[in-house]
C-alpha cells in the first residue's frame, strides 16, 4: 500500500479537488459513525475519524492512478507489441488484470511480480514517447466517483467493526473523575 502511494502520488493540488467534491461525504460519514456509537465510550472525535476518512481518500486516489496507468500500459502493449509470445504475455497479465476481484479457489493474483513483468515489455517494447506516465494528473471522473464513495464507505465501515469489537473493553473502564467519586485515592 506504501508502494502505491509512493509511485502514484495524490498532488497537492489533486487533494483540494478531493476535499472540494468528496469532503463534506467524510464529515457526514464521519457524523453517522459518532452518532451510531454516541453510548459506546467511543473516544475519537469527529475530526480525527474525518482525517481517517481523509486518509482513506488519498490511498482511493493513488491506487485509481495506478489503475489508470496500468489500463493505459495494456492499450499501449496492444499496439505496439508485434512478438506473438510477448503479444500472449500481454493477453495473459490483461486476464489477470481483469479477473483481479474474482473469488474462488483457483483465483490467480494480478501482483507486483506481473506488474514488473508489464513495466519491462512497456520499456522494451513502446517507445519513450508513447509510454504511459505514472505521475499523470488524477482523473476525477464518475468511475472515480464511485470508486472513492466505496473506499470512504468501506474505511467507515472498518472503523465501525473496530469501536463494537472494543466496546467491551471500554465498557470497563472508569474515567479519573468517576474514580474519585467511587472512593479512590
């Protein structure tokens, strides 16, 4: 996940136009998850769930680049590779690519070792000035639209299963005030 956020990096100026269309969708995101666990003990504050939130859009951001970039890296490979072996690699990293989400036991990953194997025939195959570019400015499109609500609704989500699973463990607990109250030193 580093990795990504490394080589498909969110710009300063991409993250203002996610905070612009996407920001008020984390406060209310944010709003419903303390408004859901308002008797839970819950400690985080709305603001620090918002940056998770945040957070979450970013990670969204960098790995829509990548999609991008390896979509256009298969477009490129199509046209320019003329090796019917190196034509039948292509095909075989694309069905990977595309069979990413499928669940099952024979499930085969699309990983960084098929994506090493694109990056070496996209260099030795198309040429410089073809080549797709990993620093390509973010495409805030319906499909990213999409694509960003889920990572913030899914992150939401992870955050909500964390405070149930440690509602038991702060349904223990006394703050300083209470144990004042209750006779301690």
């Amino acid at each position: 996940m580093l990795q990504i956020a490394q080589e498909f990096p969110v710009t300063e100026d991409e993250y203002a136009e996610l905070d612009k269309k996407f920001g008020k969708l984390a406060h209310k995101a944010a709003w419903q998850l303390i408004k859901k666990n308002n008797r839970t003990n819950h400690t985080d504050e709305q603001q620090d769930v918002v940056q998770n939130l945040r957070i979450a859009m970013l990670r969204a951001g960098s790995y829509y680049k990548r999609q991008v970039y390896i979509e256009d890296c298969f477009d490129k490979c199509e046209e320019h590779v003329e090796d019917e072996f190196i034509g039948e690699i292509v095909k075989e990293l694309k069905n990977l690519w595309k069979n990413k989400t499928r669940h099952g036991a024979n499930r085969q990953k699309y990983g960084p070792h098929q994506e090493e194997i694109l990056e070496k025939i996209i260099k030795k195959h198309v040429p410089v000035t073809n080549r797709p570019r990993k620093d390509r400015p973010l495409r805030i499109d319906s499909k990213f639209g999409v694509y960003c609500k889920a990572i913030t609704w899914n992150a939401q989500k992870s955050m909500g299963k964390k405070i149930t699973r440690e509602k038991s463990i702060r349904a223990g607990q006394v703050s300083l005030s209470e144990f004042d109250y209750l006779g301690g030193e």
